[in-house]
C-alpha cells in the first residue's frame, strides 16, 4: 500500500505507461500538474523527443494576475495545446494522464484539447 499520495500516483504512473505508448501514428499526450501550474506536452515516445509543449508557465498567461493551477487555467492551456499540435499536424493522440485522477484540472485540460480539434 502506498505510504503517500506522491508515492501512489508514482506507482500509478508506472502501471500506466505499461500500458499507455506513443507512436509515431499516434503520439502521448503527457499531463504534469503542481500546486500552482498545469503542463502538457505531446510526446514521440520512439525518439524520445517532446514536439509540442504548453504550460500555465508560458507568455499567453503572463499577464494573468490569478492563480495559475486552477480549472479555467487549464482548459485554456488544453486549447493551447490543440491549437499548437494543429500547426504542427498532429492531429490524433493518446491521453496519458500520469497517474491522476481524470476529474477536475486534468478533466479540463483533455476536453478542451478535444473541443480544440485532437482526438483521443
């Protein structure tokens, strides 16, 4: 049983990338939250290489004066996201939420990267 929830959801992670593989087809959406911001990066897990990343971190957000690591922050960096893979044409992805639960910010961040055009 797991000690801590950091421990846990390391554990959880671990079983789902078992499962959870990027493709040159079909690459990984990865999904990394903190206490104050929200990351996401689209994955070629065959070359080892991040192609598109979007964070609350980035400069659309800088001059938001609200904490970052909220649900509307999220969605917006899931349409960034979208909209980032879209140029590059990427166009279809595998969700891999790293252990987290899909609810609240996560949940966020997937539909509105779904409502901005990727499918998983």
């Amino acid at each position: 049983m797991a000690e801590d929830k950091k421990e846990g959801r390391e554990r959880r992670h671990e079983r789902i990338r078992k499962k959870v593989f990027g493709t040159p087809e079909r690459l990984r959406l990865s999904v990394y939250r903190s206490l104050n911001h929200i990351y996401a990066q689209i994955i070629d897990d065959f070359k080892g290489r991040t192609i598109v990343s979007a964070s609350s971190l980035d400069k659309e957000f800088k001059d938001k004066k609200s904490h970052k690591g909220n649900i509307e922050t999220a969605k917006e960096v899931g349409g960034l996201i979208a909209k980032r893979a879209l140029e590059k044409d990427i166009k279809k992805v595998v969700f891999d939420r790293s252990g987290y639960l899909y609810h609240g910010r996560v949940r966020a961040l997937a539909e509105a990267a779904r409502e901005g055009g990727l499918e998983f």
